[in-house]
C-alpha cells in the first residue's frame, strides 16, 4: 500500500462541486481584487475567531510582517520568538529591522517555553510571537501574565493552528493580533497562497487594511509605507467553501491522531502531547524517536513516505550564521530536530490507510 504524506488532489475530489461553481461565480463577477468573497471571508473568519476584524493579505508570512509594521516595531526594537519552526516569524522580524531573540520550546508542547521567554525579556521587548506549533496553542495564560505588564504585544502566529482552541479562546482572539496562513497545506488551505489577521482593535485593522494596499486610505493618497499585500479574490471564494468543511476535518484528524496514539502505546516513542483544556487540531502528528533515520527509512520501504518538520532549528540556519548562534543554544529544540518524525495526517485518510502506518512502524520496533 502506497501512501501520500499529504494528498491534496484527494480534498479537490471530495468537493469539486461545490468549488467550482465557486470559482466559476467569482470569475464571472469581474470583481478579483479585494472583492465580495474576500469580504465575505473576513467576515466568516472573524466569526469563527471570535474577532471583531479580519484583514486578508497576501500570505501567512505577509500577516506577520504587516502586523509587525502595524506595531511600528523597528531597529532597536526586540521580539521574542520560538527557533523550532517554520522561518517566517522570525523572518518578519527581521524586515523590520528589529533584532530576532529565540527563546527555546516545552520539550512537551513544542511550543515557547513561558520561563524561556521570560529569560529574554528586556526593556528593548516590544513583541513576543509564540506560534502555535502542530495545530497547538502555546501556553498563552503565562505569556500574557509576562507581556501585558510591560506593555508587549502578543502576535499569534495561528498557521498551523486555525480551529485550536485553549479553553473558550480561539486561536488568534487572545494577542492584539493573530495571523493565519491558508497556504494549501494547512487544515484549513487555499489553491494558492493566503493570509489573515485579525484584530479586536479597530484603530490597528484600519492601520493593516491601509497596510496592505500601499499605505492607501483613499486611492492615489499615500498615508503610510505600505506593501501590495491584498488576499486573492479567487482564493477566497474557494476558502469560503473550505471553511464550511473545516470543523469536520479537523474532527478527523484528532480522530486520526487518537487512533495513532493507541497503536503506538508502549513503543520506546514520545507521543504527541496534548496540554489540558487544549483542543488540538494536529496539524501534523508527530512523533520522537532515538531511531528516527532507521524508521524514516523503514517506513519509506513499505511505502510511506514522511517529511521532517524540522531538521535545522532556525538560529542554527545558514542565513543567520552572522549572529553569532552556536549548537547548544537552544538544546530542546535541537534535540527535538533530530528526533521528531511526523507522520502521515490529512482528513482524507481512511481507517484502512492509519491501520497500516501504524502497523508499519509498530513493526519497526517489535
């Protein structure tokens, strides 16, 4: 048996009739920049949120650095971010011209660690950006009891984590900003790129919009240095059809998740963690091993091919070798690189398909 790390062709079968009518209707309209879907969508996001604004923009990486910028965040400026993730938190940072400081991960959540970030802070801090890592939320009650006594803003970065929630908190209601990546990998993915931030703040949503299309309030009048930063409109109308479905696939894949975790009970393996009153969404479902090459290898014979996220940690990346970041900095994420082996996770697998992952690595190691 054969099967995808991620099929994406398979989520296109499964509502190609209703997402092409959707794109038909926005082709049809003549409206593809900042039109009725994208607005339409802004508005469903932030009533799943729980947000009083949603801002779509060009991509997750874009819904950092805009809101960084809208903070006015600069040189001589410090935020606070996780090493053990995708580049692009830190990546805004650096844009800004501000100065990136890691702080290292919970070796259970995978997320910031609150006694890590408190650590760092200093009375340059003005942005702490905790990402909720694998479809978790980081441990948001102990970074804002750090942040909101100093006057630091909180900036979510939800990629990965969009229907997460801890406690009644939504992912991306709690910082003054959360931002949201609908790249096509992600539980809830567009056909193309795609970001989103929202805000309970009306002064910084009016701020992002302008943002976003040039520092523009009224057309041709430049108020602000700004970006072309703008959410697709044929992006949106497919996302609006997506988000109808995406509590349901995220019911599957902590489905998915639970039938892994009772397969792998007993195996010299670290399971994901689940913090209390977490609802996780498993982005990705990964696992820890001492032999994780071999495994990897193993499950690559029999069919099953894996992607590591991730195999460098990011203060030990060639881009920041100017930083002066050595091996040992930041050891639970860089123990966690080279144990850390995700697994096949997507809503269209079927019980048929998890039964034999498991039991491919359940033999690994019997």
């Amino acid at each position: 048996m054969n099967i995808p790390f991620l099929n994406l062709k398979a989520q296109y079968e499964s509502l190609q009739s209703e997402l092409l009518p959707a794109v038909q209707e926005a082709l049809a309209s003549g409206h593809y920049i900042l039109g009725p879907n994208v607005k339409a969508f802004e508005d469903e996001i932030a009533a799943h949120v729980g947000a009083r604004h949603a801002v779509g923009v060009n991509s997750g990486s874009d819904a950092l650095t805009l809101a960084l910028r809208a903070l006015d965040i600069g040189p001589g400026d410090e935020v606070i971010t996780t090493p053990f993730t995708y580049i692009a938190p830190a990546e805004s940072i650096h844009q800004m011209g501000a100065k990136i400081v890691f702080a290292d991960i919970d070796p259970k959540t995978l997320c910031l660690d609150p006694s890590e970030v408190e650590r760092r802070l200093t009375d340059r801090t003005r942005a702490i950006i905790p990402v909720h890592l694998f479809g978790q939320m980081a441990d948001l009650d102990l970074i804002r009891k750090l942040a909101a006594p100093r006057r630091i803003a909180l900036v979510e970065d939800c990629a990965q984590a969009i229907g997460a929630r801890q406690g009644t908190r939504a992912a991306g209601s709690s910082g003054v900003f959360g931002c949201f990546s609908f790249y096509p990998t992600k539980n809830l993915g567009a056909d193309g790129d795609g970001g989103m931030v929202v805000t309970n703040d009306d002064e910084m949503a009016k701020k992002l919009r302008m943002l976003r299309v040039h520092g523009i309030e009224r057309r041709y009048f430049h108020d602000l240095h700004g970006f072309n930063s703008r959410l697709d409109e044929l992006q949106a109308a497919i996302l609006r059809v997506k988000l109808r479905h995406l509590d349901r696939w995220n019911d599957r894949r902590r489905a998915i998740a639970a039938r892994y975790h009772a397969a792998f009970k007993g195996l010299p393996v670290t399971l994901p963690f689940t913090a209390p009153d977490n609802h996780h969404v498993f982005h990705v479902y990964a696992i820890q091993c001492e032999r994780r090459d071999e495994l990897q290898r193993h499950l690559e014979a029999n069919g099953i091919p894996t992607l590591i996220y991730y195999p460098l940690p990011l203060h030990l990346q060639k881009v920041y070798a100017d930083q002066g970041w050595k091996e040992g900095a930041y050891p639970v994420s860089e123990s966690t690189s080279r144990r850390i082996l995700p697994l096949p996770m997507y809503p269209e697998l079927t019980d048929e398909q998890v039964e034999h992952v498991a039991k491919v690595v359940v033999e690994f190691f019997r």
